[in-house]
C-alpha cells in the first residue's frame, strides 16, 4: 500500500466520520427545535442530558481554577 491510497482510505474515513456526526447534530437539532412535541420522558432525559453536561464543564473548570 503506498502513501496515495492510504491518504485516500484516511480521507474517506474522515468524511463516513463527519457525515456521522453531522447526523448525529442534526437530529438532536431537530429534537430540540420541537422540544415541546416530545413526550414528558423525552423532555426529561434531554433535560437531566443537558444539565450533566452542564455540570461536567463546571467542574472542569472549577478543577482547572
């Protein structure tokens, strides 16, 4: 295998990887624009979700200060 296939073989797996994560975006976006269509379980797990995640860089700053 030479440089130029590797290269190609790398370059594809960066574009499956950032088509994945565009999708993956993309349908949270999605969910979060109709926020009050979800059922009450959705609108809880998106909630407790988004304040761990909220949490978890607070105290990553915090332990860096």
């Amino acid at each position: 295998m030479d440089l130029n296939q590797l290269n190609l073989r790398l370059n594809q797996k960066l574009n499956q990887f950032s088509r994945k994560i565009n999708n993956f975006f993309s349908f949270v976006a999605y969910k979060l624009k109709n926020f009050k269509n979800l059922t009450v379980g959705e609108q809880v797990s998106f909630s407790g979700i988004g304040l761990g995640l909220i949490l978890m860089l607070v105290s990553l700053v915090l332990f860096i200060i």
